[in-house]
C-alpha cells in the first residue's frame, strides 16, 4: 500500500503513481490524449491515492476502467 505523510509521497510511491498514469494515457487512442484528457487522468490517480485507495490493484482497475471506456 502506497504510504501518503501530509499530502507527500515516497519516491517509490510517486514511481508506482507515475506508472499508472502513463499507463492509463497509453492506453487511450492517440486522438483521447489530450492536455484536457491527460489531466482528468493525473487528478483521478490522485484523488483515489489520496481517498485511501492507492494500491496498486484498485489503480490498475482504474486504469483499465479508463482504457474500456475509450
């Protein structure tokens, strides 16, 4: 589970956040991966790290939640 200190990250956790989010851009088609898009999928990746939900399992269902939609 990813550890959040007052809103601060530990390197590994930002690396895991990281991969989740280029992951989730990657699998939007090349026409979904706008500025707009790109950051929906940045705040939804933090707000769920930051709702208690940061491991890595309900990340990836997010991510493919994402993926299925587009």
């Amino acid at each position: 589970m990813l550890q959040q200190y007052g809103g601060v990250y530990d390197p590994e956790d930002l690396s895991v956040l990281g991969r989740i989010f280029d992951e989730a851009v990657a699998a939007l088609p090349a026409s979904m991966r706008t500025p707009e898009n790109r950051t929906a999928i940045a705040t939804l990746v933090l707000q769920r790290a930051a709702a208690g939900e940061a491991n890595l399992a309900s990340l990836m269902n997010l991510m493919g939640a994402i993926a299925s939609a587009a």
